[in-house]
C-alpha cells in the first residue's frame, strides 16, 4: 500500500497538478501563448527541482516534500519567486491566466504563513485549488480532480508526510482560494 500510496502522491504532485491546470488554462483561454507557458513551466520546475534536489541531497532536508515544517520557508519563498517570475515571462496583468497564478501565489503566501503553527499540505492544497478553478474550463476535468481529494488525502497520510488536520486544512486553503478565484474571475 505504501508503494500506491507513492505513486499517488508522485502523479498529484503539485508541480503536475500546477502544469496541467496552466496548460488546459491556457489552451483553453489563450491557445497562441501555449508554448511560452510551456517554456515558463519547463523552467520554473526545474528550478523549483534543482533546489529540492540540492537540499535534500546535502543533507538539509529529510524528505523531498520538505516534510518538517522548518523546511519549508525557503521554499516557500523561492515558490514566490519562481510564481512572480512565471507571471511577469506571461506578461503580467495582460496574461489571460494572470489572475490564476496571482491567486495560486496568494495562496502560497497563505500557506507560508500559516506554516508557523501548521504545515499544510501542498499537495492538497494544489488539487483542492486546481479542481475549483478549472471548472469554467472543463467540467468533467474539476469533478475528476475533487473526487482524487480523497485518495491524494490517504497518499499523504499513509506515507506520513501529514496530519490529518494538515491534509484537512491543505484541502481547505485551496478550496477557498479556488472559490475566491471564480469569484473574481
């Protein structure tokens, strides 16, 4: 179980869930800019990686989830950094998705700074997020990533990388951030 459990969390890993939600956003609201949003993902992941990799590999961290809360401010800041780069190389407040990645950024910063008594699960939070925003998009696709909520909850909590009231509260953050997007969308 422990190996599923794995597999699950790798596939519904944030850096998938962000990509795939940018790429059907963007195909879907502005198909000319698919490339340069493939391009900005390319890289800000592989930033995003080097640094997990170089952290977990010296030593620093001792999962590559930043599995201790301590491990996650300078995370969350170069997840801040890598966002508002990926914003401006879209084109800023002219980006079809700028208020999508605006609100993913928001709630990171929500996430950081709850991360002082709570570490909320990202990955939770990503798929909570993703699965409310894309519904204008696609339907078929926001009730297919909420119904994965559950087993991406049980991944987490089975390869013990979370509390029950982290993985609650993941869940939580990205629905409301979700919402608030569509609310102003």
């Amino acid at each position: 179980m422990t190996r599923l459990a794995r597999i699950v969390s790798i596939a519904l890993h944030p850096f998938a869930v962000f990509a795939a939600l940018a790429l059907l956003a963007t195909w879907r609201v502005d198909p000319d800019a698919l490339g340069r949003t493939a391009l900005g993902l390319v890289a800000g992941v592989a930033i995003v990686a080097v640094f997990i990799w170089q952290r977990r590999r010296g030593g620093h961290w001792e999962t590559v989830d930043a599995s201790r809360r301590q491990e996650r401010p300078l995370l969350y800041a170069l997840l801040l950094i890598v966002a508002g780069g990926y914003w401006l190389w879209m084109g800023g407040r002219g980006s079809a998705t700028s208020t999508g990645v605006l609100a993913a950024a928001l709630m990171l910063c929500a996430a950081g700074l709850a991360n002082r008594w709570i570490k909320l699960s990202l990955h939770m939070a990503s798929l909570a997020f993703a699965g409310v925003a894309v519904w204008p998009l696609s339907p078929a696709v926001s009730v297919t990533a909420l119904l994965a909520l559950p087993v991406l909850g049980w991944s987490r909590l089975r390869l013990a990388r979370h509390t029950w009231p982290e993985t609650i509260g993941g869940t939580a953050l990205g629905l409301a951030t979700g919402l608030a997007l569509l609310a102003v969308g």
